[in-house]
C-alpha cells in the first residue's frame, strides 16, 4: 500500500472522528475537490436502547442504518450485515467515479477480522485513489497488518486532513 495516498486519522475509542472528517468534506467540497465514500454518524445508546449507527454516501447523501434495531431490553449491539452491504456497494460506485479523495468512515473490528468494507479498501488502494480513513487506536496493529506501512498518520484536525487531500487531489492518478 502507498503510504502517501492513504491518510489514517487515528483516535482514541472515546473520541469520534466523525464531525471532523464532516467538516473536511465540506471544506473540500468548497474548495471543488470531487469528494466520494462514507461518513459515520452516530448516537450512543442507553441502558435500554442500542446505539444507532448510519452511514452516509457522500456523493448522493443516502443513509443506511448498519446496527440493528433490536428492541429495548436487549443487550450489546449487533452490526447489522445488509445495511453494512448496502454501504459496500455505495463504496464500490463511488471508486468507479475516480474521486479525487476517497473518505471510508472506519477500519473498524468487522474489516480487522477480515469482514466489512475490507475489500473495498482494497479496491480503492488498487484503483489509486486517495483514501482518508478512521481507525481506532486499538486497531492499529490489525491496520498495520494489512496495510503494511500504516499509511500517513493524519491528526484529529480538520485543517490537516484538509490540507492532505488537497495535495492527493493534485497529484496526477497513475493508470
């Protein structure tokens, strides 16, 4: 994996990149960069309820729900498989269009064990495209194991990722 067209934003599991890499899209946006993937928005559970958790395309704005709804009194959350797919496939489409960054909301536990959008990554690793992606602290040495270099370590600030993509979106894509 190239090191400088992946650009890993790393937290801590009680920090949430999420409004950050928000932020970054918008102010790429502005700035007239083709931006494409999946934001994560979500909202912590209580005792009686699971957290919800949605992905959003970037390009087209379709959320999908990836936690099952499971009812009050039930217990631990479960990811739920066909929301996560249907995510995948917006994932897919949107390396198709070339994007001159791609954002993937996480390398969460499902793509450290093989499962998720890890194929996706692949793919858009393969298609040259740049990437800004999550990745909980704890994850790192599973993240490193599969990418082999870590990528470039981008911090939790909005100017920094900005600042990356920007440099990504200029530099010519090798065909």
């Amino acid at each position: 994996m190239t090191e400088s067209r992946v650009g890993v934003v790393v937290y801590e599991r009680e920090q949430r990149p999420d409004s950050l890499l928000g932020e970054a899209v918008h102010q790429l946006n502005a700035a007239g960069v083709r931006v494409a993937g999946l934001l994560q928005d979500s909202h912590p559970g209580t005792a009686s309820c699971c957290a919800t958790l949605f992905l959003e395309d970037i390009g087209t704005g379709r959320r999908v729900q990836v936690f099952e709804n499971r009812g009050a009194g039930t217990r631990g959350c479960r990811l739920d498989p066909s929301g996560l797919a249907e995510a995948a496939s917006w994932l897919r489409e949107a390396i198709e269009t070339r994007p001159d960054v791609l954002f993937i909301n996480r390398f969460g536990r499902q793509e450290s064990e093989g499962r998720g959008l890890l194929n996706e990554i692949g793919a858009a690793v393969l298609a040259d495209v740049p990437i800004v992606i999550a990745l909980n602290k704890a994850l790192f040495p599973e993240w490193l194991a599969f990418s082999g270099n870590g990528g470039a370590p981008l911090g939790l600030h909005t100017e920094q990722i900005v600042t990356w993509c920007l440099e990504q979106a200029s530099v010519p894509f090798r065909s």
